[in-house]
C-alpha cells in the first residue's frame, strides 16, 4: 500500500505516533538519516504523511524521538538514588556497578543497537539530545564518586577511572554479537547480568586497592 497526502489517514490515531517511532528505527537503523526517507517510513507505519507534521514537528525530530527510544529500549535512565547520609563511597559505587549491569543486559531489539551505534559513531544533534538527558547526568554521578574515592587523583586519572568501570558495563550490550562468534551463544547465555555484577565489582575495587564487597551482603 503506498501511503500519499491524499490517503484518508491523518496520523492523529492513539497508536499512530508509536507506529512512526517503530517504522523510523527501523529504516533509519538501515539507511541512516540522509538515506531514509519520510515517505519509507510512512508506508512502513500505515500513516499519512502530514501524521509526521503532526506528531514530531519534521523528519529531523523524529530521528531525535527514535533515536532516544532506541536508546531506551537499549537501557532504560537509571533512577537517581538518595543514599542514606554517612553512605559511603564504596557503597555507592557498588550500587552504581550492580544497577547499571541489569540495564546492559535488558533486551533489545536488533534496530535499537544498530541505530544507536550508528549515531554514536557519528554523533549528530539526536547524540547530543541523548547525551545531555541520559548519558552525562549518569556520568557526571559516576565522576563524583571517582572524586570521593580517589581525592588525590589527577582529573585525568579520575577521568579514565570512569571510562575503565563504565566500559566494562557497556562491553556486554555492544560487543555480544561479536563475543558469541567468539565463543558462541550458549557460553554467554549463560554469564547472567548477577555473574557481570559480582565480576565488575571485584575487578574494579581490585584495581582501585578498595576492600572487597561481601556478594552475600550485596545481594
């Protein structure tokens, strides 16, 4: 069916909007911004094509809008936590590693990943949309507490700190099609996010000389 401005379909239907965002990560998953088309993804979703108008203002808002439900299909904002007063750094920090694993491991679909990869390696507007609602804030937490537990250390050193935890979080969603034709899907079926957490936490405090968690205590 080919959908035109002349199809009696005006895109204001409840479901509408979602169908677009499902259409548009999928194609601009494929063709990228420039390559997709809006006509594409309107034919896709069933919707005419002033619903796009409608909905998202342009083509280039509602990459944004896809891109940042790509995002959360691949991890979900990790609430902020109040920690209790007196909570140590090295608490917190447990508690950084064990909520972010989960997010890592959650489902996502194919498109998600291949359209928040494709941006990331090329970050336009939608990235930095991304960036200032979901990424810093979790970064800039994770910052602090570097800053608590390493008082003496060098911004830089603080800084790689942070990108040493955080990559070891994000190895699990961005490399698993890689690992598994490595080492093939059954093996890594079966490291549970529980089994990541408990191995990020040693090897972090390990490597930062800090004591060691309880897992019995953490659980």
């Amino acid at each position: 069916m080919t959908i035109d401005e002349s199809t009696p379909m005006h895109g204001a239907e409840p479901d509408a909007r979602q169908r677009l965002l499902a259409a548009a990560q999928d194609i601009f998953a494929d063709f990228g911004y420039e390559g997709a088309s809006v006509r594409q993804i309107c034919t896709r979703a069933g919707v005419n094509i002033a619903g796009v108008n409608y909905h998202f203002g342009d083509k280039e808002h509602l990459y944004i809008e896809a891109v940042k439900q790509a995002h959360g299909c691949m991890s979900s904002p990790m609430e902020a936590v109040e920690y209790p007063a007196g909570t140590p750094a090295t608490v917190k920090l447990e508690w950084f590693i064990r909520g972010m694993v989960p997010e890592m491991h959650a489902p996502a679909s194919p498109s998600a990943l291949k359209l928040m990869m494709r941006e990331l390696a090329h970050p336009g507007k939608a990235a930095g949309v991304v960036v200032d609602e979901f990424i810093r804030p979790m970064a800039f937490h994770l910052w602090e507490l570097i800053r608590e537990l390493l008082p003496d250390a060098t911004e830089e050193k603080r800084m790689m700190t942070g990108f040493s935890i955080i990559s070891q979080c994000l190895y699990y969603r961005q490399n698993r099609p890689v690992s598994e034709l490595i080492f093939g899907k059954e093996r890594l079926d079966a490291i549970d996010p529980t089994m990541v957490s408990d191995h990020i936490v040693e090897f972090v405090f390990r490597a930062l000389n800090l004591p060691i968690p309880s897992q019995q205590a953490a659980r």
